[in-house]
C-alpha cells in the first residue's frame, strides 16, 4: 500500500486499503457509519467492501449528475436524521465525482459538519474529484455554482474498483489525468502520449502519480488562492460546455468529455499568446481527438458566453483562464477576449 499524506488530508492507495479502513474504522470509533452509493456502486463495489465494514447504514441516490442538486442533499440529510446520524457520525462516499461532491457537501454542512471518507471508484474521482476538498453541487443547472472547501478525513483508492467501470468512464477519467500532465509535468504527458489507455497496463502506477500531483498542488493551496486554479485548464470553455449539454442533449457530455473541449481550445489561446508552439497545440488535440470523439453539437457562442460569465473564477466581469505557459506548466488569471476564445472554440472544430 502506499500512503500519501499531506497537513489537510490522507491517502492510502492500493490493493489492501480495504483492510487500512476496517482498521482506521475501529480506531476512530465513529457513533454511526453510513455510505452513500447510487445503484451501481451498490452492485459492483459495495459487495467489495461490505465485508470490512460492520453495522453500516447504506444511503441511496440515482447516479448522474442530474443528481447533484440540492434535493438530492436534502434526502441524504433527511436519511441521516431520520437514523439518528449524531455528530460523531461518519459518511463513507463510495462513488464517483457526483457522489464524492455531493456527498462531501451534505457530510459538511450536517450539523455543521460531520466526518466524511471517499472510496473513489471512477478513474476520475480517484484522480481528481474525491482528493482536494472542494465539495459542491449544482445550481439551476450551473456547475458546482454552491459548495465549501471540506477535506474528507481519508481517502482511499482501491483500483480494483476500476475492473467493472465502462470504457467511456475509464476515458472520462483519462481527461483529467492528462491535464495533470499538461499542466505540471512534462515527462508524464510524453509517457501518456505513448499510452493506449483502453490496455494501459500500468493503468495504477498512472493514477498513483496523477493522484500525487493534484495532492502536491493542493496542500500548496488548498483554497485556491493561487497555484490551484492551474487545475482549471480547460475548464473555462469546459464547463460552459458541460453546462449547455446538460441542458440540450438527450445523452450529455460527460464532464471529462467536456474538459478535452477546453483543453483544445484553451490550448489554442496558449498557443496565441506565444507559449506553446503550433506543433504541441497539435499533439495536443491529435492527442484528445484520437481518443474521445467530437461532439457534435455546435452551442451558440452567446450561450457559451454567458455561462463562462457566470464561471466562479472571474473577476470584475472579465471571463479568467488557466492556461498553458508551456507543456508542464500552466499559467493562472490570464484574460482572453471574447473574439479570441470564439477563435480558440472554431480551433477545435476546425
Ligand atoms: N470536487 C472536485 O474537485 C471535482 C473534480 C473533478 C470533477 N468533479 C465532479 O465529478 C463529477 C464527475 O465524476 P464521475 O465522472 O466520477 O461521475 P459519476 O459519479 O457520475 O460516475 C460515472 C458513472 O459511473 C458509475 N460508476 C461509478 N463507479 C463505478 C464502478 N466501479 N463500476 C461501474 N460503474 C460505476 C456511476 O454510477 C455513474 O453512472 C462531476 O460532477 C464533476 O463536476 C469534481
Ligand atoms: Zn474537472
């Protein structure tokens, strides 16, 4: 097992971290365990990790991120009042990013905050979503628009999770792994770009060094004041997407299927400055178009416009991006304008 423990939070990672929580579980002697999942983590992971666990309350909510609403906490607060969840109460978040989001909002505000875990079992949240302590929701459709900075107690990353995920979720998590690389570490991007990841057979070795950099950059910033917001590359132009799928698309984009939208495009704008050359913003896109297809809607550019204003990392009405300074290191609170990211969108369908 390998560890990775910073001032704010803890995570094991590896085949025998099951056994770590059982034993974590009894040292910290919690008044209630509850573990919230959606029906699919309670087919494929909950019978994995039930055997470890005793006298648990499971909690169930319809997976998607139609769930990530408000109504959705208010059920997950309504099942820990109603079995009597005091706050010595322990909420385990067996899932994906919506419910490590959702699940951590409703841990944080119970009573004024109760102790939360995150068992990850997508690619994307044992990468990104259930490390960094940023738990949110959405509202009226706009992204992660309500939330609070909340470390869960530990987080543990048990691959074996990934045997049974579909291959669209494996990539969906592959964007966010590679923005790791993109924006931190060269090598890594160059080992990715080798990569097939449908038989990565170092899939583990992968996560545990995306993990390790997301967690190296958030306990140097944990509120996000300034180097975290590198993690944002592509998520300026990626969210205004992922929003307008949401609302208009039968099947919407997934969120990492988003971001490599952003990444293209904001790639574009780092190209425009002078910071990467023609030649990577290529390998860039090559790299993203070969493995995810191209969406094929074409949102109005006003719409995009406007939920980009809306993005929580704007100041003073100027749309704010992260962008790339070079392969390995990006560049935060850079202001493009409105004619320069219609250019960057046209890039990726060009
Ligand atoms: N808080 C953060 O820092 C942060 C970072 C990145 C993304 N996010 C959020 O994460 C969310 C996306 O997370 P996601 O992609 O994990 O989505 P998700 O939680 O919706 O999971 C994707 C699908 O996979 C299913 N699933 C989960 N584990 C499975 C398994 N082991 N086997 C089979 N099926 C399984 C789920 O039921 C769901 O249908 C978005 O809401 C995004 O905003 C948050
Ligand atoms: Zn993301």
């Amino acid at each position: 097992m390998k560890e990775i423990f910073t001032k704010e939070f803890r995570i094991f990672f590896g085949e025998d971290v099951l056994e770590q929580l059982a034993e974590n579980l009894i040292e910290n002697a919690y008044s209630k365990v509850f573990v919230l999942m959606d029906e699919n983590t309670e087919k494929h992971c909950w019978p994995m990790l039930k055997p470890y666990l005793v006298d648990t309350f499971p909690i169930r909510i319809q997976s998607g991120e139609a769930s990530k609403t408000i109504q959705t906490v208010q059920q997950v607060w309504t099942a820990l009042q109603e079995n009597f969840a005091d706050r010595h109460a322990l909420l385990i978040n067996l899932g994906g990013g919506v419910l490590s989001d959702l699940g951590g909002f409703a841990a944080a505000t119970y009573k004024r905050g109760i102790h939360f875990m995150n068992i990850p079992t997508t690619l994307l949240a044992m990468v990104d979503a259930a490390v960094g302590g940023k738990q949110g929701i959405d509202l009226d459709g706009h992204k992660n628009a309500v939330g609070v900075f909340k470390h869960p107690q530990e987080i543990f990353i048990y691959p074996a999770f990934l045997n049974t995920l579909p291959d669209v979720e494996r990539r969906n998590g592959f964007a966010e792994l590679s923005k790791h690389g993109l924006i931190k570490d060269s090598d890594f991007w160059l080992e990715l770009v080798k990569t097939d990841e449908k038989k990565a057979e170092n899939l583990d070795k992968l996560i545990y060094k995306s993990i390790k950099i997301k967690a190296a950059i958030v306990s140097k910033d944990p509120l996000e004041e300034g180097i975290r917001k590198s993690l944002n590359f592509g998520h300026t132009i990626g969210h205004a997407f992922e929003t307008h799928s949401l609302i208009h698309d039968e099947k919407p984009l997934k969120h990492g299927e988003a971001v490599v939208i952003g990444m293209i495009a904001e790639a574009w704008l780092s190209k425009n400055l002078g910071w990467i050359s023609e030649k990577e913003l290529h390998a860039i896109k090559n790299y993203f178009l070969s493995r995810f297809p191209k969406y094929s809607a074409q949102p109005d550019f006003e719409t995009l416009l406007v939920y980009m204003r809306n993005d929580k990392k704007n100041r003073n009405g100027q749309i704010n991006f992260s962008l790339l300074k070079k392969i390995g290191k990006a560049k935060i609170d850079v202001n493009c304008s409105e004619e320069e990211i219609q250019h960057a969108i046209a890039f990726y369908y060009s």
